[in-house]
C-alpha cells in the first residue's frame, strides 16, 4: 500500500533545504541537499507511521515540493 504525503520545503539561514509534513504532528527532518533531507523526512514518516500502527513495509510518497536547489 502506499501512502502519499504533502510535504513543505523551505531553507534554513545556513541554506539547507528542511521538509516538514503538515498532516503529520512535528514531522521534519534537514538535510545538506534536497536529496538528503528528503531520505531523511521519509525515515521519519516511516518512523511516525510504525508509532501509529501500520506497516513498516508500506510506500510512501512526498509530494508538493519544487525538487529545485535554489
């Protein structure tokens, strides 16, 4: 099964990229690049989704954020 999530992506005063999930109480994650705190963010979705009771096996995808680095 996969499960899809809105994601919102601003940058730090450092100019790393941080993802947050608005569905998701207090679920973000930093990263050096976008690749990175994106891996990131979906470990902690995976985390968050494990604490609430579903499957660790399940797909996730983030979605809504501009993959550009600026």
């Amino acid at each position: 099964m996969t499960q899809t999530f809105a994601i919102t992506v601003d940058y730090d005063e450092f100019g790393r990229p941080v993802g947050t999930v608005p569905g998701l109480d207090d679920c973000m994650a930093t990263g050096r690049d976008m690749e990175e705190m994106l891996d990131n963010l979906e470990e902690e979705v995976r985390v968050y989704l494990v604490s609430e009771g579903y499957g660790e096996d399940d797909d996730i995808e983030l979605v809504g954020y501009d993959i550009r680095d600026v």
